[in-house]
C-alpha cells in the first residue's frame, strides 16, 4: 500500500506444500542482503523458497562485478574503493509511526570530491528481480500454472516507491494498493470498501491485518494463515527514512477485538440464511 508516511507491505506466514498437505510459518518479506529494499513474494512454495534462495546470490554477484569495474577505474585516477566503501546500514524495528526519527550527532567527514561511479540500486534490484522472477516461472508456465510466482518490491528512489513484477517479468508501479496471491480476491472485497489513500498508515495496516485474519478464520482459503495468536507480518518504509519491520505492541489485545468480529459475521449470515425463504416451483 502507498500510504501518505511511506509504503507499507503486509503479509501472511503461510507456506503450504501441496504435495506434503503440510503447512509451515516463516516470513514471505524479506530484505536480501544488506540493501534497503523489501520483498514480498507469493506463488509456488518451491518457487518462493527458490526466489528468496536465489535473490541473495543473485545480488552479491552483481554487487561484486560492480565493485571491480569501480576498482579498476578509481584505480585509474589514483584513488582506491576502500575510500569510499560505507558500511550498510542495517533495518531497524520500526515500534512506533508517530514518533519522529531522531537525529543522531553528526559527525565530521572529509569532504569527498569523487565517489565510486557504480552503485548498486533499488533499480538495479528491480531489474536482477524481473529476470530472475521470469526465468524460474518459465517450467512451471509450461506444465499449465498461471501465476506461479508474483512479487511486490518496496525501496527508496528519493522517495519510498512499491512495484509489483508478475511471472513474466514485467513491472508496474504502484501509486495505490495491491494484493498478490490466492488470498487477493478476498483482500479486494474490503479495500474497494474500507481502503482510503489519505488514511494513516497505521490504520491502513490494521485493515490487512484484520482481511488476512478474517480469510484465515473463515477457512477461506487454505492457502492464507498467520496461525493462532499471531499477526500478519508488517514492513514499513517510511518518507522519513524509516525502513523496516513494524511491531505491533498490543498484539493479543488486537486479536482479541477482531475475532468476536469475525464470530458476528458468521452467525449473522447463518441466521439470515434459514430465513430467506424457498423455491416457488
């Protein structure tokens, strides 16, 4: 979702084997290496599991070719990468929305006329992601699967952006919101609804959360779940510079207010259900 603080990208944990008939929890967000960017992927388990393994390779061979063609023409000029290699800055746990990013004492540098003319970025990823989405996709379009693999990719280009890349590689910005998977028919029914652009972001948040658990405690789909007591899991990359994941503090007391909710719902249609009356033959 593209929110008025940032981007936001929300997830279930579900990860079904249909060969095994066997369900397993782990992130379906992930930040490949040290790069300020997030990934959500949905399709496939083998493929998701073979995306996520491939990504990091993928990423550290490019970064490697970069920082030899940046060797050899820093070289030229006198000057060495060692001069202006920064470590990576790791992603931080993002507890509360509000709260302004503090500023930490800056510190004195040399000024630096000259940086390294390579640097790996939120495009570059964007680019490795296209072509490593299309080329595992490939087999398993042949044997018949529609969407094996589809991916929302959030980074900082000046400002945060979010792109979705389907199975063929191909690429769209997102300006509102998107939901990816077997679950997104369901995600659709209550955005169309309840979703405003110029909601907060936390409230924007809580809505998917509140659709993705709704989905799992309906049995809507097999596919969808966080498992019981557990939240979706949340990833902001906020206008202030902010990027990472989101805890949600009041986790228990959240679930608790939307499961009654949900039990409403539920006995509402089948209350109004043995009252609609029969066919006229």
């Amino acid at each position: 979702m593209k929110c008025p603080e940032g981007i936001a990208l929300v997830a279930d944990t579900k990860v079904f084997d249909t060969e095994s008939a066997r369900a397993t929890y782990e992130k379906k967000i992930i930040a490949p290496l040290n790069l300020p960017v997030f990934v959500g992927a949905a399709g496939l388990a083998d493929l998701f599991k073979e995306f996520n393994r491939k990504i990091p390779i993928v990423v550290e061979r490019r970064q490697m070719m970069f920082a030899i063609e940046n060797q050899k023409i820093l070289q030229s000029v006198g000057l060495n990468l060692e001069d202006f290699l920064i470590r990576p800055k790791e992603p931080e746990k993002i507890q509360s929305i509000e709260e302004p990013k503090k500023e930490l004492p800056k510190e004195i540098k040399k000024p630096q006329i000259l940086g390294p003319p390579y640097i790996y970025s939120g495009e570059d990823f964007l680019t490795d992601c296209k072509k490593l989405i299309k080329e595992i996709s490939e087999e398993k379009k042949e044997l018949g699967y529609s969407y094996p693999l589809e991916v929302l990719l959030g980074f900082v280009a000046g400002k945060p952006v979010l792109f979705f890349i389907d199975c063929d590689g191909s690429e769209s910005q997102v300006d509102t919101y998107k939901a990816i998977g077997s679950g997104s028919l369901y995600v659709k029914l209550f955005f169309d609804r309840l979703w405003n652009p110029t909601r907060p972001i936390q409230e924007s948040v809580m809505l998917a959360c509140f659709v993705i658990k709704f989905i799992e405690e309906m049995d809507l789909d097999n596919f969808v779940g966080v498992g019981k007591d557990k939240l979706p899991q949340v990833v902001l990359i906020l206008n202030d510079g902010r990027i990472g994941e989101f805890l949600i503090q009041n986790e228990t007391q959240f679930i608790d207010s939307i499961l009654p909710i949900i039990e409403k719902i539920d006995d509402v249609i089948k209350m109004h259900s043995k009252s609609l009356g029969g066919f006229t033959l």
